[in-house]
C-alpha cells in the first residue's frame, strides 16, 4: 500500500439474503471505497445468533467477478479452518479471478461456536497462535510453487494485537497490521511491533501498513491523528440486512478531501 490512507469497509455477511449482500458490494465500489472485506465465521457475531450467515471464501470469489476496481478480502480469515496450503491455493485462485486485488487476511481465531459446531480443535489462544506462525511460512512457500504464480506479490493482513506472541508474527510475516483498540493502544502496540520488528531484523515501521477500525468515529475529529499515528488503512463495518454505508461515505468524503 502506498504512504496515502485508504477506506475499506468491512460488510458483515450476517442477517440478510445474499443478494442483499451483492448489492452492498456494488454501492461500496460506487461510493469510491478502496477495499471491501468480510469476515470469516459460520455463525452471525451480533443479533440473532441464529440468524442468516454465509461462508467468506465462497463469498471472495464472487466478489473478484463482480467487482472491477476495489481490492478484497476477509477481516480476517481464520487459520484453523483450512488446511495452509489449500488456503494458499483458494488466495491464489481469487487472486487471479480478480486481476490481483486480494488481501489475504488472516488470523489465529477466537470465536469457540465455530470450532465446536464445525468440529475443528479449539485448543488455546497460544496454540492457535502457534498454528498460525507455522502456517504463515507454508502459505508463502505454495504460492512459490504454484503454476500459475500469484498475480502479484498477495499482501498479507495480519489482525490481532497480543504484545508478545501475535505481534511477533505481524513482524515476522505480515504486509499489513489491522489493530483493535483506540488511538492510544495503537501507538503502544506498534511501537512494540516495531520492536519485534527490530528482533527479527525487519523494518516494520516501512515495511508494515498500520490498519484500524473506525467504527463510530467521525473522520474530522480522529482521522489527522490516526494518519498521525502511522495508519494508512481505515475500515468501517456495517451488517445485513440494510448495510448502511453513511459513515463509509463520510470517511471517502474526508479521504477525498486531504487529497
């Protein structure tokens, strides 16, 4: 990603028709945002939490056909689910479908409903990160196996914040950092990252996008501070069955603005 911030918009694949879903991707690319994500999980995380859901990667490769100019992705997939090579394969497939537009967005995954009801181990928070960071080398090893290559070099979205053990990952395999909490733990824990960084012998602070929420927060007040901050990557999420795209439209028109 380039030193000038992008708007991404996360559209939760929760509580509506797919075709409601379709047509929030289409208004998205419209309104001019840069990426467009959803999220990887087998159960809505907010309402009824048996209402309607569908699956991300399924979802991906309609979105790489639909859309023309926005990049995708999840935020974030979970490694558990997908064995890495295969998952490797499945963003090397979208990559192509879309003409080079896919993120890979990963993390170690937390929400226990999806492993117990798709019978996948749950484990522990330390050996979810485990899996992860041994999954990350394998990942970048198929893609440079595989005929065809990838489009491009695939950037890799890391999500998470643990100080010791997730951010040591990011340093290690991660393109871009999509980070949770407000503007003051985000300088913390970047800092760290940077000295994760500094551990490993990467440059993260060149080398690693800094992406954060902004669900709520009006791009006047925080947006100055946030580029101030290190980001370059904002993200507004909105759910079914309407998705309201106002506070996306709000930060384009800010984005637009600086430019």
């Amino acid at each position: 990603m380039s030193g000038e911030i992008k708007i991404g918009v996360q559209l939760q694949p929760q509580h509506a028709d797919y075709g409601q879903i379709r047509d929030a991707v289409l208004r998205a690319e419209d309104l001019g945002v840069d990426v467009v994500l959803n999220w990887d999980h087998f159960f809505p995380l907010s309402g009824d939490p048996d209402g309607r859901h569908f699956e991300c990667w399924t979802m991906l490769g309609a979105w790489a056909e639909q859309t023309s100019r926005v990049e995708i992705g999840a935020l974030v997939s979970c490694n558990s689910y997908r064995n890495p090579d295969l998952l490797a394969d499945m963003a090397r497939t979208v990559d192509h479908i879309s003409g080079g537009r896919l993120i890979l967005g990963i993390g170690a995954g937390w929400f226990e409903r999806d492993y117990v009801e798709y019978g996948y181990d749950f484990g522990t928070a330390g050996s979810r990160i485990a899996d992860l960071a041994q999954a990350m080398p394998r990942i970048r090893a198929r893609w440079a196996a595989m005929n065809p290559a990838p489009t491009r070099d695939i950037p890799v979205m890391i999500g998470g914040g643990g100080e010791r053990k997730t951010l040591r990952v990011v340093a290690e395999h991660a393109d871009i950092w999509h980070s949770f909490g407000d503007i003051d733990t985000l300088r913390r824990k970047s800092a760290i990252l940077d000295e994760h960084g500094s551990a490993v012998g990467r440059d993260t602070a060149a080398l690693v996008t800094r992406s954060t929420a902004v669900d709520g927060a009006d791009p006047g007040e925080v947006g100055a501070e946030l580029v101030a901050a290190g980001v370059r990557l904002v993200t507004c999420s909105t759910s079914g069955p309407d998705y309201d795209l106002t506070h996306a439209a709000a930060w384009v028109r800010w984005r637009d603005e600086r430019a």
